[in-house]
C-alpha cells in the first residue's frame, strides 16, 4: 500500500490523489498543520476517512535542543522538555509521554495507533533500552482504551549509519522478538545522509542492512510500514514491506535531519519539473532531460521513458508551461502504483525479487541506451548498480536462489 506523506501545501494534492485512488491512507505530520484542520478536513471529505489514517508523533524531535519545532510544542502528548537521559529515568515522564500520546491519537480517531518513537544512531544505542520500556508500556496503555480494536505499531527513527552493523542489528531483534507478539507493525523511519547528490542512490551495504531488517521484521509476523521513501521502495515491497508513506515533494521522499528541521539548514535548491520513469527507475527532469532529446531519438526513447500516465500526453506535447506542479506529483504516485500492485500481486519473496531483478536490468538497459544517443543531459545509473549490489547479497546471505 502507498500512503501520502503529510506535508507542506499538503490539501489539493492530497485531494487530488484520494480522487484518483492512487493512495490507501494518510500518514499525517502535526507539525506541519493543526489538528483542528485535520479534524475539519476529514470530517467534511468522507474521502479521507475511506482510507488509512496514521498520526507520525515525532516525538523525536525532543531530542534535538536545536530543532524547529514548528506547531509540536502546542500538542498535549509532546514532551516539554528536552529527551535527554534525565529526563528518560523519570518513569513519571514515560508515563505521562505514552498516556498522552495514545489520548491524542483516539482522539483524532486514526486506524492505526503509533506509538512515541526515540533516534537512534545506533541499534546499540544507549537509550534502546529506554525505547522497549516504551513500547511496553504502550502496549500496556493501548489495551486499556476501548478502542482496543485499533492496530498498535511500534515507531522507530534510524541513522542511516545504523544498518551497516549486523550484530547490533540482530541484538535488538534478538530483544525485540520477545515482545514483538504483543503488537501488529511497526513503523520506521531512515534519515538519510544529507552529503548524497544522487537523487535516488543509496549505499549498498546500507540499503542491504534495511532490506534485511524488513525481512527479519516480516518474519516476526509484523506489518512493515517505511516512511520518507522514494523509488528504492520497491526493494521493500520485494522483501516484505506492507506500506510505504511518500509525498510530492522530494523532502517528502527521504528524510534528514537537515530538511525537517532538526538540525540548522543553508538553503535549498530550486524545484524542478520531473517524470518518474519506472522503467529507468529515474526522476528525469522534464526541460532539461526529456525536452532536450534530439528529434530523430525522441521516438524511440520516449518509448523507454514514458509509462502509461495521465501525464504523458502533455509530455509528448511539449510545452512546459502546460505541466503543473500538481500533474507531476500525480504521475509520481501514478508510475510508482503501477509498479507496487504487480509486485505484491506475487505470493513469495521469490517471485518479488525476480520481478524487481528485472526491473533493474530494464532501468539499466535503458539509461545506457538514453545515453548512447547523445542527449544534452546523461543519466547518472549508479543507483542501479548499487540496488543490484544490495540486492544480490541479501539473496546470498538468506540462500534465496533465483
């Protein structure tokens, strides 16, 4: 299932989507809008309602004494002071963190209850034993309301950085698997590291720890949602991931801590116009890398780039200005869609990755093609070579033999 994640300008867009039936549900950000606006947008859409509603708490964000933080220190659940280990020792906190926040989520009548999640750097951090106490008493406090017909989710933020270890990985799913009965999912976020000028790449080693985690995950009987993802989720779809949240902006697509405000930011660049391509598995810019192929190849590529959205007549057009913003969010959620349903239509891992393994040599076979003909832009693949790298070893080390 993909989720829209809630964010900046979010209304007509989101409007948008749920009239074209391209999401299953909503993960909302409080921090970005009041809760009265959610309540009275809901309430007047049964639109919103006829999906999956989710509330990401942030609670992280107490963490980071430099952080922005925008509407969150108005709710009842946010903690008013720094999380630090001072305050994670006072038992009275945790209480009062994991009351609130399950209140305020009944309140706002979400399908699925969060509970508060930590950052972690490390899956061997110090607090990680802070975290399960959490989760405990969550689950404790969750069945205590009548809305115990609700799912409960676990939530967690990581480090990118976190998924190269392997033993601190398996230590906390070691812990973590004896109590992960007691709940239905859980929900991860990864901040991305913000040195990456590849829009879609992810380091190997990395991108194989997050799909082992999945796939360890799934193997606890748990649903799997990722938040902030991008095209590399169709590598999650393949190892066992349920739901994706990801939005129309690309601060929307990948987390970090530079962008949501956790920590200070220069600036950020101008947005540009851009078709997902799923079968080159690249956000190409519109102007600058559709528009400037050469007319003798613009058929042929055209054939490799566009997939069969809503958006593409007006690409074929050619006139730039008759693109909005909002018809190249539609036809990221549209292409994204296509792929995801064919994937979890497969009934084992094998098949899944079978199907995404030939997505990859498509995307490959087609940038080195798009490249040839001499277009004013190239196509940096190395993402592909990256998710291909990942994606083998994750196969060799589960003896998943294709």
């Amino acid at each position: 299932m993909i989720f829209a994640q809630h964010g900046p300008a979010w209304k007509p867009k989101i409007d948008r989507l749920l009239s074209k039936a391209l999401i299953d549900g909503v993960i909302w950000d409080p921090r970005e809008e009041s809760i009265d606006r959610i309540k009275e947008v809901r309430k007047n859409n049964k639109s919103y309602n006829d999906v999956l509603n989710i509330v990401d708490l942030k609670v992280y964000y107490r963490q980071f004494p430099s952080a922005t933080l925008k509407r969150l220190e108005d709710l009842s659940y946010f903690p008013k002071a720094d999380i630090d280990r001072s305050y994670l020792r006072n038992k009275e906190n945790i209480e009062s963190l994991v009351n609130d926040s399950i209140s305020f989520q009944v309140d706002l009548g979400v399908d699925i209850l969060l509970s508060p999640s930590l950052y972690l750097y490390s899956f061997n951090d110090r607090i990680v034993d802070k975290l399960f106490d959490i989760w405990e008493l969550f689950c404790e406090k969750a069945n205590e309301f009548e809305s115990t017909e609700k799912k409960k989710y676990v939530s967690i933020i990581i480090s990118e950085s976190a998924l190269e270890n392997k033993s601190y990985i398996s230590e906390f799913l070691d812990d973590f698997s004896d109590i992960s009965h007691e709940f239905d999912g859980i929900y991860i976020t990864v901040d991305r590291e913000n040195n990456n000028k590849h829009r879609h790449d992810f380091n190997p080693t990395r991108l194989k720890g997050m799909l082992q985690l999945i796939y360890d995950l799934k193997n606890l009987n748990l649903e799997i949602a990722i938040g902030y993802v991008g095209i590399e989720s169709i590598l999650y779809f393949a190892v066992g991931a349920d739901v994706v949240g990801t939005g129309w902006f690309y601060s929307l697509r990948s987390f970090n801590k530079e962008q949501k405000g956790l920590e200070p930011i220069d600036g950020m660049g101008r947005q540009k116009k851009r078709y997902t391509s799923m079968s080159l598995l690249y956000e190409l810019a519109i102007e600058d890398e559709i528009f400037s192929i050469p007319s003798q190849h613009k058929a042929e590529l055209y054939d490799k780039i566009l997939t069969h959205c809503e958006l593409d007549t007006k690409v074929v057009g050619g006139n730039i200005e008759s693109i909005s913003f909002n018809d190249m969010y539609q036809q990221y959620y549209e292409a994204l869609k296509q792929t995801v349903d064919v994937i979890k239509e497969k009934k084992d891992v094998e098949d899944k990755l079978k199907m995404v393994n030939a997505l990859l040599e498509t995307a490959e076979s087609n940038i080195k093609r798009y490249n040839e003909l001499g277009t004013l832009q190239k196509i940096n693949g190395r993402h592909i070579q990256n998710y291909k790298i990942a994606i083998k070893e994750f196969q060799e080390d589960n003896f998943i033999f294709l």
